[in-house]
C-alpha cells in the first residue's frame, strides 16, 4: 500500500478540481495520456500495491511535546509557524490543507467500484483486493476525520461535524457535505469489518495491507471512540494474526543497536542521527506492521521545532531513545538548553507499530484493572530501550491504576516525541474524565538560553483543522470549522 508511481496515482479533489475548470464533461469517458486505465485485475493489483497513504504533517507541530526555539522558528513556513500557535486560520488566503489522503482515497474507491468487473482474475483475487482496498479506504477516512472532525464525545458525536465520507471516485464532483463524527466512525469501521475475512494471512510485509494491519487499526478506532473493551479484543486478534509471519518483525533491542559499538551507529549529534537505523518509508524497519510514513525533516526549518524540558524531564539519562534525537543544531554547534532535542530523521512512522500496539495493550489493561498484564508489556517495551536497571516500573506507579495509566501515557510520549502521535492521544483524551489533565494545553517558543518567551495556549475550537477559504469556495456545500 506505499511505494509511490506517478504513472498510477490520480489525483482527487483539490489538485484535480483546478485542472478540471477548463475541462468538458466527457473529460472521464477519455483514457488520460500517460495515466494506465486498471482493466484487468492484475492492473487494480498493481494499482494497489502502488498507491501509498499519506498523513498530514500538521500533526507533528500541534503535539504537547512540541516547543520552538526563537532563534530559527522564523525558518519555518507560515502554515506551520500557525499551526503551532494555534492560530484558527493557519492557512494562506490561496492555500489547499494538506490531504495527501485524499488522492489515495481515489485510487482505492476506484478500485473497490470497478475490480468486480476486471477479467482476467479469480473471485478469490478480486475478493482480496476488494478488501485490501476497503481498509486503505477506511485509514484514509479516519486520516481525514482526525484533522478536520471534532474528537469523539459519545454524548455529541451525532451531531458534530466530521468529514464527507467519500465512496466514489468522481473527479469534478463539488456537493460535498460533511457527515457527522458517529456516522464516519460507523463507515470506518463497517469497511474494515466486511474487509477482514477476505485479507491475507501470515503477515508478510508493512506496505501491504494484511489481517494484522487491519485489526490493529481497528484496535486505534475503537481506542479513539472509548469503547475500550473492543480496542483489546482488536489489539488481540492483530497480535495473533502476526504468528507465522513471512519476514522478521519483532522490537528492536536499542541496548544493542545504539550501544556504542551497535550495529545502527555511528549516530552524528550535529545531522541525521543513528547512520544505520532503518527507514520506515520502504519498510526496512522490522517494529511496523502497517506503514503510514510522515516526512519529518525540512532543512531550513530543521532547528525549529524541539521537544520542549517537560518533555525532556520524562527521560531517564540512560534511556537509548534519546541518541535518536539530536541536541545540537544541524550542521552547527549550538547546543539547546534544558534537555531539548530535535528529530533529525527524514520521516515517522504513524501507522500501526509494535510500539504502538504494545503501549496500547498496556493502557488497555491498565484501563481494565490487569495491573500485571499492563506492567508485563510496558516493561517489554522498556527493556529493548534502556538498560535493565531502569526497565521497571516505579513501585509507586506499579501499583495503583491511574497512577500507571499515566505512566504509560508518559511512556508513549517517550517512545514517540516528535513523531506527530502525541496529537492523535491529546485528541482522544481530551473529553477524558480521568486523563484529560494529561494534555499540556500551552506550546512555548524558548531563547537560545532556554528562557520561556511566548506562550499560545489550546483551546477546544483548535482541536480540528480549518479546511480555508480557496477549498470552501470551490465546495460550497463544505463547512468549515470555527
């Protein structure tokens, strides 16, 4: 579901509209030049197979964790310098949102909506396809809902505003109008669902949609919608599928591979950090179970944002996580203060990870009272990214339940600064009654001498994206937010 060919990507809704104003009617009766038209299965396939999700980057400057340094923030792009001020309207008066997701979502309506009547096939094929398609789909939906939808509020979610749900693949259509956040998250998880019988099994590679991908995104939907309990039957049943699989796939031990001698270093503080850790992008990286790669790192902007001393305060000295990050600037010598660090890779993995469904069954048991079950994964976790003597979990966590709900809260945020995951917790946590004073709701630009400078704080209203005048003028049936 990632490797990217131009030759097979259509480009939907933003892109496509502009290119389409001068255009006739009949502009979808005619094969476009140099595009392959998908007629026989084998075609949808490889249209599938080369079709990747993209997840907007706004997610990486809104997180908690996140702090400026003065002294390079003007290096950022307006949008993102918004962004993480909170500001409503982050966007440029002529700017499209980023919606990479969108000309996926295309592809994969395009394929659901013609494989049925491809030649040249089995039904068993086109079933498979059908379903790998249905999941892309759903992640697509749920990309979107997570920008522009209000987070789930059980008492609300059938009236808030979410996102148009999308099911065809229609390049001049402009009568979008937005669903409810209930009726998004039902189409999810319908799609998913009906896909789940028909998808492959064992597990054999991050870039395809596999059982294993699908019931851990499951997991993540039903986690973001509270229903706790059928977040851990999900989280299960991705876990079982994952026995047998084809290609290696388990956590790295950072106690080797980041160990002076390890196999990932030399690690160099002043660029790009670990020299041979993998890339998520292609997916070398043995930890992911279903790429969805975000590009992280932008040159002239690449000092800007750090993780801020709270953040930095949640390590330990020993912990290896830290030789990811980088606490000097980009080819310089400037070293920032009070503990704070940039991420020097060129992407994050935000899709489903081992990381990712470790820490989720951990909080899951935590959350249903199996302090044992939520320590066991927790301190799985924790032994392939420290040394053994800082692994446990403190006493005084170990045994009272919100207390470890917390700490792996923390935990979370420790394995994934920096990565754009920590706005997708803050978002689901938000309506929280017990954990929603989890989420720092100020983001501070600091001096080269570590000095709070400026402070925006969050309000609710800044909990979704603002879709911007040029998209709402095109699609007037489209709402925007606040």
């Amino acid at each position: 579901m990632y490797i990217s060919n131009k030759r097979y990507i259509l480009l939907f809704l933003t892109t496509v509209t502009l290119i389409l104003t001068s255009c006739k009617k009949d502009y979808l009766e005619v094969e476009p030049k140099d595009v392959i038209v998908a007629k026989t299965t084998q075609d949808y396939e490889a249209l599938l197979n080369t079709t990747k999700v993209d997840p907007s980057e706004a997610a990486r400057f809104l997180g908690d964790e996140v702090g400026a340094q003065r002294d390079y923030f003007s290096g950022a792009s307006i949008y993102r310098q918004r962004l993480f001020k909170y500001v409503g309207d982050a966007l440029q008066p002529d700017d499209f949102p980023e919606m990479g997701y969108l000309q996926s979502n295309y592809v994969f309506n395009k394929i659901i909506n013609e494989i049925g009547a491809s030649t040249g096939g089995t039904e068993q094929q086109k079933a498979q396809i059908l379903a790998e398609a249905k999941v892309g789909r759903a992640v697509c939906h749920l990309l979107f809902l997570n920008d522009f939808g209000k987070p789930y509020n059980k008492t609300t979610a059938a009236a808030d505003l979410g996102v148009p749900i999308i099911t065809s693949a229609d390049v001049i259509k402009t009568d979008y109008k937005r669903a409810t956040v209930q009726e998004v998250y039902d189409f999810i998880i319908k799609d998913i669902t009906e896909a789940l019988p028909n998808l492959s099994k064992p597990f054999s590679s991050p870039l395809k949609i596999s059982k294993a991908a699908a019931e851990g995104i499951l997991a993540r939907v039903y986690l973001y919608i509270h229903d706790y309990a059928a977040s851990s039957d999900h989280l299960d049943k991705a876990f079982s599928a994952l026995t047998g699989a084809t290609r290696p796939v388990g956590l790295y031990d950072y106690n080797e591979t980041l160990s002076p001698d390890g196999s990932w270093q030399p690690s160099d503080p002043q660029a790009f950090g670990p020299a041979g850790m993998p890339f998520e992008s292609n997916g070398g990286s043995e930890e992911s179970v279903l790429t969805m790669y975000m590009p992280t790192l932008t040159l002239s902007s690449a000092n800007s944002f750090v993780f801020n001393p709270e953040t930095a305060a949640l390590y330990d000295p020993s912990d290896y996580r830290l030789q990811i990050y980088s606490d000097t600037e980009i080819f310089g010598t400037v070293i920032f203060k009070n503990g704070m660090r940039r991420y020097p890779r060129f992407g994050a993995e935000v899709g489903i990870s081992l990381p990712d469904m470790y820490l989720m069954r951990a909080e899951l048991k935590a959350r249903a009272n199996d302090l044992g079950g939520a320590i066991a994964d927790v301190q799985l976790l924790r032994a392939n990214r420290m040394p053994e003597s800082e692994v446990a979990v403190p006493a005084l966590v170990a045994g009272n339940q919100q207390s470890l709900v917390r700490f792996i809260l923390e935990e979370r945020i420790r394995e994934f600064a920096l990565k754009g995951m920590r706005w997708y917790d803050m978002r689901r946590l938000w309506n929280d009654p017990l954990y929603g004073n989890t989420i720092n709701k100020t983001h501070k630009i600091y001096s080269a001498s570590g000095a709070e400078v400026e402070t925006y704080p969050l309000t609710p209203d800044r909990l979704v994206l603002k879709f911007g005048k040029k998209l709402v003028s095109q699609h007037p049936l489209l709402i925007d937010n606040d």
